[in-house]
C-alpha cells in the first residue's frame, strides 16, 4: 500500500467516527428537555440495530427458515403483551420482515 491508499483508508474510518462526533456535538447544544428525547431514540436505535444483527446471525447459522421460526416466536409473545413490551415486538418484526420472507403483520 502506498501512502496515498493509507489516506484513503483514514478518510472513510474518520467519516464514520465524524458522524459520532457530529451527533455528540448537537447532543451538547440540545437543551435539557432535548437531551432526554435525544437518548430515548438512540437507545431505540441501538436495539432496532442490536435485533438485526440476531436475525442476520440466526440466518447465518439456520438459513432463510430462521426468518419464519422467528416471526411466529414474536407474534407468540405479543398475544400476552401491550405498551412498550409490544411495541418493541412489533419493531422486532418489522425487522424480521424487512429480510423479505415473511409478513410484518402480527
């Protein structure tokens, strides 16, 4: 590797770690009221990625079935539930449903 395809490599690392730094920033600029919203969707974030990462890792291992497996044994567990518990369900579905082989429908 040249130093010229090091550059490269260092530009596409640090557009990455700038986006972190950007939010971090207008996190700090956010008013106290703003802050708490703030965090409220970066942990939803951080599921929502947190879940596709199970369901990349479940049809790695098993195939395209898992996707199957997987929706029924969400819906199961929304029949009991209401509120959040079921809205995080239904966010887990939706997921499984956007990998194409099944319908989001609970």
């Amino acid at each position: 590797g040249t130093s010229r395809d090091m550059a490269g490599k260092e530009d596409r690392h640090s557009g990455r770690t700038g986006e972190m730094d950007r939010a971090a920033l207008d996190f700090l600029a956010a008013g106290e009221s703003e802050r708490e919203a703030i965090v409220l969707k970066s942990e939803e974030l951080l599921e929502n990625v947190g879940t596709y990462v199970s369901v990349m890792k479940g049809v790695a291992r098993e195939g395209t079935g898992f996707l199957q497996q997987e929706a029924e044994r969400v819906r199961q567990k929304l029949r009991g539930v209401s509120g959040e518990d079921a809205r995080r369900l239904r966010r887990h579905l939706n997921i499984i449903a956007a990998f194409g082989k099944v319908s989001s429908d609970a």
